[in-house]
C-alpha cells in the first residue's frame, strides 16, 4: 500500500524568501505523485503533478517539484512566496488504474510581512 | 471542461438528525467519486469512494453511507448524526482510467450540535 509523509506541520516563512515543503513516499512501483494546496475553509487545488519524464517539474502559481526515486522524494518548492501562498500544503501518492490517492497529514505555511 | 458542485457549504445540525450532502460532477462520464473527510492536523480521510453507479466501498467504518444514483452523482448520508461526525467534507473525482489525480469540490463545513 502506498502512504505519504509530510515531515514539517506548520512552516513560517518571510515574504520573498524561499520555500521548500518535505515530502516522503512509500510505494513499490512508479508512484505518481501531486502537491495540493488548500485555503481556509476551501477544497483542495491542484499545484502539479508527476507521473514520468523530467524529474522537475513545473506547476502554477511559480511553484516548482523535484522527484528523487533514491530518497522517496517529491519536494515542492518556491523561489520567492507571496502573503497569498499562506495555505495549507498536501502531498499525495497514486497509482496506475488506482481508485485512491493516498494523502499527507498536510504542511500549514505562514508567511510573515 | 469539467466541473464539480457540492453543497450546501456550510450546515449545522442537531445530534441525532439525518444528513444528506450532494455532489455532481459535469463534463465527464462514468468518473471515480470520493467523499473525504478532513480533521484539523490530521489530513484527509477516504470515507468512500465509488468507481460506477451503486458500486461504493468504504473505508473506514462509520455514522456515514454513500450513494451513487446517477453516474455523476454521489451523496453522503447519515440516519443520525453524531458530535464526532462533526468536520470538513470533501467531494472528489478521477477520471476512471489515470493515475488517480482527483479534482475536489469546495466542501461543507458540518458542525453536529
């Protein structure tokens, strides 16, 4: 069975500096694997995704993911974070023809003026 | 393009009444359809999910059923609720062949009193 781990619950970091969000996976085959961002009392949206190909990947709002099959990994990243990127962050793992996404407990960014 | 509508957003309803929340999806055919369930720190929660008309697994044992009357359309239902069935819930859909990359629904706040 598939399972994620988001290290860092809450992170706060300054306007305009960089950020960078843990993720950890378990799965035995090509995981594909997504970051989700979620605003206070919002569903959940899609930033990006990876499935095969480049191992960075690119998604909205500047966002960026870099997979590394040796770690387990799938960070999600940003240059510069806006007052808007407070939210609380999910990672999540799938599989081909899977019903079932299995999702992180979640990472709560704060962003300080 | 396909959407996805849930409601109501917000609902407040005395222990022991019943519970009926609603999600359709338009703009796809026979897609996957998840009720999640979120609790503060604690991530999301796969209640059910449902892959074609009357076909729901649960996953965890509960207060809470599920239906699929119509292929776009998954409801979430409760006999009587329960102070614990208090939370933040969250309609999902996949495509039916994918890699499990679910788009969600802006959710309903309940609050069991």
């Amino acid at each position: 069975a598939q399972s994620v781990t988001q290290p860092d619950i809450h992170i706060t970091v300054s306007e305009g500096a960089s950020l960078e969000l843990r993720c950890n996976y378990s799965y035995g085959a090509t995981p594909y694997l997504f970051w989700y961002v979620q605003s206070p009392g919002q569903g959940l949206q899609l930033l990006l995704k990876y499935f095969s190909g480049d191992t960075l990947v690119q998604g909205i709002k500047g966002f960026e993911a870099e997979f590394k099959r040796s770690q387990s990994s799938f960070n999600l990243r940003k240059p510069s974070v806006h007052w808007s990127d407070a939210a609380e962050y999910f990672c999540a793992v799938g599989a081909w023809a899977g019903y079932k996404l299995s999702f992180g407990a979640g990472t709560t960014v704060t962003v300080r003026a | 393009s396909q959407t996805i509508h849930q409601w109501p957003a917000t609902l407040v309803q005395p222990v022991g009444s019943p519970l009926s929340l609603e999600c359709t999806v338009e703009g796809t055919s026979n897609p996957n359809l998840y009720w999640y369930r979120q609790a503060a720190g604690r991530g999301l929660q796969l209640l059910f999910y449902s892959v074609g008309i009357g076909q729901i697994s649960s996953e965890v044992p509960q207060n809470l059923s599920a239906s699929r009357p119509q292929d776009r359309q998954f409801i979430l239902s409760s006999k009587k609720l329960l102070l614990s069935d208090s939370g933040f819930y969250l309609c999902a859909w996949s495509f039916d062949r994918g890699q499990g990359e679910a788009f969600f629904g802006q959710g309903t706040r309940l609050t069991v009193v």
